[in-house]
C-alpha cells in the first residue's frame, strides 16, 4: 500500500483517524445532559503527564529494541485497565458515558503531549536523531 510506506505518511493517518475518533466523540460527550468536562480533563492531564515525560524520559534512556519489548509491557498493563474502566461504568450504570470521558479525556491528553513534544521537547529527546 503506497498511502502508507513512510513514517510521516504513518503519523498522518493516525491523527487523521484520531481526530475523527475524537470529534464523534465530543458530539457523543457534549450531547449528555450532566457535564462531564470535569471527567475528561481528570483523563486527559492523565493521559498528558502519562504519554509525554514517561514516553520521553524513556525514549532518551532505552535503546531500540528495549523500547520495543516495554511497549508490549504498556500494551498489556493497559489490556489489564479495561476490566477496571467496563466495571467503574457499569458500577455507575453509565457505561457509554464513562467510555465516551475516557476516550475524549485521553485524546484530548495525547493531543497535548504531541504538541508539546514537537514545540518544546529538544530534537535529541524525541526519538528522532537516533
């Protein structure tokens, strides 16, 4: 597929899937009745502080293939998390609510740390000189 062969092309589709994944859901979100922004700021200063230091602190003292095996790690301690965020929505009797919080909070939250990585992080910091 020649749409995809790069690693820019790559990043493009997924912020472009991203992005609309987090706009369907915003309309969903802003749609409730109660106001659930208090909830999808929790998340995404969360997912911020979570995705952004981490991921750099990380990227600056592990090699390659490190990295690689601690992303499965991350994969699967997060596969271990949906059981926790299904049961805290079922507890509540809002599931689609509680989901809907955490998948905006958490886009909103990686939103953030990408920007912030490309405007402040220094070049050397973001995986992209080595």
């Amino acid at each position: 597929m020649a749409l995809v062969d790069s690693d820019r092309s790559r990043q493009l589709v997924l912020f472009a899937s991203l992005g609309v994944i987090g706009l369907l859901t915003g309309v969903r979100v802003i749609k409730y009745e109660s106001s659930p922004w208090n909830w999808v700021a929790i998340f995404a200063i969360g997912t911020a502080f979570i995705f952004g230091p981490i991921t750099w602190a990380i990227r600056d003292r592990l090699p390659k293939e490190r990295r690689e095996r601690l992303s499965y790690v991350a994969g699967g301690v997060a596969l271990l998390c949906v059981p926790i965020v299904l049961g805290l929505g079922l507890i509540g009797g809002r599931l689609l609510f509680f989901l809907d919080v955490v998948v905006l909070g958490s886009l909103i939250g990686f939103a953030v740390a990408s920007v912030i990585e490309r405007i402040i992080i220094p070049e050397q910091l973001r995986g992209t000189t080595q």
